[in-house]
C-alpha cells in the first residue's frame, strides 16, 4: 500500500533527487518506443524515416492534451496533499479519468479521418506520405491510451509517488523492444509488417502498461484510488482542471507548430535531409530528459509547498531546481559538439541525412542551456496552479522563430544551418522571458522575498 509523500518538510535537493532519478528513468525508457522503432524503421529508408517523423509529429497534438490532464491532476492533488485534503485529491483523480476517455475518444475520431492530410501536406514524397499514413494508422491506439497513462502517473506525482509508474513504462518498453523486431521485420513470422508494424507494437506495449497501472490502483494505491460513483462528468471538476491543464497544454500545440513549420520548409532539401532531421529531433528531445525530469520533480513540490503556505520553499525549489538542471544540460552540450556524427550514425548511414542530423545537433546544442531553464520555469508555473504564463512564453517563439523562418525560406540561398541558428536565438530569448515571467509571478503569490540575513 502507498500513501502520500508530504513534500513540504524534508530537503528539497533530496526530494528533487529521489523523484527526478525514476521519473528520468521512467521518461528515457518511454522514449525508448520510439528509438526502437526508429531503429528498425531505418532498415526500410529514408522514405520511411521521414514519414514516420512527420506522422510522429502528431503526437504533439496529443500530448497537448495529455499535458491539459497531466499538469491539471498533478497541479490539483498536488494542492489538496499540500492542504491534507485526501477527499478532493480522490474527486480530482476520478474525474481526469473521465475527461480522459472523453479526449481518448477524440484523439482516435480526428486521427483517423484528419491525420492522413495531415501527413501529405508535410511529406516531400508520394513513398513518405504513404509510410506516414500506414503507421499513423496502427499508432492511434497507443496515442488514445496515453490519456489513461498519463492521469494515473500524474496522479501518483502530484502525491510524491513515482516509482510505480517508472517500473510500469520499462515493462512496457521491453515488451515493444521484443514485438518491434517481430512485426516490422517479421523476425520468427516471416511476415514483415514494415511502419505499420512499428505503430502495432507501441500500442500492444501501451495498452499492457495501462491495465498494469489500472491493477495497481485497484490493489495498491489507497490515497486516491478508483470511486466508479465519481466517474460521472462534474463539470465544476473539470472546470478546475482546465483553468490549469488549457495553457500547459497550448504550449504542447505551439511546439506542434514549431515541428510542422519545420518540416515545411525543409521539404525543398527531400526526404533524407527530413530524416536526417528527425533523427537528430528525437536524439535531442532523449538528451533533454533528465532535465525535464527534474522539472517533473519540482512542480509537485513547488504545489505542495505553495498550498501550506510554506513561500520560501517555493522560491528555493526555484533556484536548486534550475542549478541542477544547467549543470545537466551543459554536460549535455558538451557531449553533443564532440559525439553528434556518433549518435546519429547508429540510425542512418546515408550521407545527406547523417549529415543533416549532425549539423542539426551540433548546432542545436547551444540552446540545451536555455531550454533547460524554460522547462524550470514551466514547472514552477504548474506548481502554483497558473500555467498562463508557460504558454505566454511559448507563444513569444511564434514572433522570434516562426515568422523569421517562414521569411528566410522565401529567400534566394536559404540553408537550413540558419534555421539552426535562429532556433538558438529564439530559445535564449524564451529563457529571459521566462525568467521575468516567474519573478512577476512571485511577486503577485508571494509577496516580497525575504530579505538577506546580515553577515
């Protein structure tokens, strides 16, 4: 049996430390999915590379909703932990569920019918749009379960429990390592099932994760468990979750758009300069997850702490949060200026697309700092239950990035190195934002900082 982890007390570099370890576990090998698929998926070219990843770009539609639900719970029970109010803290687990299988249901109507125009209006070839169509296709299923996965992990967070959904996601991504060979290559069946192979095996492995989580709150869990009594929509509930969850998850569909507007304009440099690109995407979006998991971390700490009154732990979970974050992602950049043609090599060998990815990485490094404190940010918003600000910041990219772009790829000697670099730019300019953004924030819910004790 787990009970709540009161988070308002202990060290908070220890209670950072302990969540963050699993949660980055538990995110690394989720994104294990799609590596593994990639990997496979690279045996069948580039055509197939690329419309996976333009395909897989809808998955940032779908995690801006999951991101509705998943910062919503977490901010919700995160404040009724902070206040001892178990009773809400269930009321507000149940209900996610049920707007859950509300959004699940969407996700598979709109991805039927409207992802394959989707795919052809980003793929640069008529082999890329139909390897996107396919594995959209199969994919859906795993993208409509994530609802379900992402309520009851987010539940479990917001009450300082991590761990089981981290043992839940490895489970589930050793068994998509052992279905990915076996339906995209037809290892032992001798019938290859190529991209659509890859999307089957992700939602055979999801939907074995969420009957798991399903059997441990039903089992295990007694702080907030399953009240089938609370399932019936309350819109006053759900009310409170959308004033929280609505802009977190507008940052999800501006990334979204960031993704699309990229792939656009690199249609002109064909499918493999895409899959180069994708390639290095997902790399960079792995290589983020230990600092996004200390920001996982520090949401429900900055809720409880926020929800006992306890302010000056809110600003402290702030600056220890955002040092252990930098010193991760400057490592990070490090490693990527001398190992990017390493890591991309073990995905592609054609030149254009190895190439593509290594310049993409190399250059996109230098960002990995700022990025770092945008995610830090996006958590302490979370925590003090106003994610308003998270999506103003987001938004400030579409002035910085994706109307210079639009612009520079109209010009005559347009390269995709300057969309590298204007990414960078963007992004350090999103992190100062952001950082006026939190102290205005601090000021208008905390009051003044304390003042510095005399030496």
């Amino acid at each position: 049996m787990t009970a709540m982890k009161d988070l308002t007390d202990s060290s908070i570099v220890k209670n950072i430390l302990q969540m963050a370890l699993p949660i980055a576990a538990g995110m690394f090998f989720q994104t294990l999915y799609f590596l593994i698929d990639l990997y496979f998926v690279a045996g069948l070219g580039d055509a197939a590379i690329a419309g996976v990843g333009a395909a897989g770009n809808v998955m940032f539609v779908v995690f801006a909703m999951t991101q509705v639900l998943g910062v919503g719970t977490v901010a919700l029970i995160s404040h009724a932990a902070g206040r001892k109010d178990q009773a809400d803290a269930t009321l507000v687990f149940n209900q996610s569920l049920a707007l859950a299988a509300t959004c699940a249901a969407v996700t598979l109507a709109f991805g039927f019918f409207g992802g394959p125009l989707y795919v052809k209006t980003l793929g640069a070839s008529a082999a890329t749009v139909n390897a996107g169509i396919q594995y959209l296709h199969w994919f859906l299923p795993s993208l409509a379960l994530q609802f379900a996965m992402v309520v009851m992990g987010s539940a479990l967070r917001g009450t300082g429990i991590v761990q089981p959904t981290m043992v839940v996601q490895v489970l589930t991504v050793v068994l998509n390592a052992v279905l990915a060979p076996v339906l995209i290559a037809g290892w032992g069946t001798g019938y290859p099932m190529g991209v659509a192979g890859a999307g089957l095996a992700s939602s055979i492995s999801l939907a074995v994760g969420v009957v798991l989580m399903g059997l441990y709150f039903h089992r295990l869990e007694k702080y907030v468990g399953f009240v089938r009594s609370q399932w019936r929509p309350q819109l006053a509930v759900w009310r409170r979750l959308l004033r929280v969850g609505l802009p977190a998850g507008g940052e999800f569909l501006l990334m979204f758009l960031l993704m699309a507007v990229l792939y656009w304009v690199l249609r002109p440099f064909g499918a493999d300069a895409q899959a180069g690109f994708g390639i290095g995407m997902r790399m960079m979006q792995s290589m983020f997850l230990p600092a996004m998991a200390v920001a996982f971390a520090a949401a429900p700490i900055v809720g409880q702490n926020f929800a006992a009154g306890k302010f000056h732990r809110v600003r402290e979970t702030f600056a220890l949060a955002t040092l252990i974050g930098s010193c991760i992602m400057v490592l990070l950049t490090l490693f990527c200026q001398w190992e990017s043609p390493w890591v991309i090599g073990w995905f592609t060998k054609d030149p254009t697309a190895l190439a593509v990815g290594t310049q993409y990485l190399q250059v996109i490094s230098w960002n990995f700092l700022a990025s770092g404190f945008v995610f830090t940010c996006s958590a302490v918003f979370q925590g003090l239950g106003n994610t308003v600000p998270a999506v103003v910041s987001s938004a400030s990219r579409l002035i910085s990035f994706v109307l210079p772009v639009l612009w520079m790829s109209h010009q005559p000697h347009f390269a995709m190195i300057q969309v590298w670099y204007l990414s960078v730019a963007s992004v350090a300019l999103q992190a100062a934002f952001s950082l006026w953004l939190v102290r205005r924030e601090f000021r208008l819910r905390l009051g003044p900082a304390p003042a510095a004790l005399p030496a």
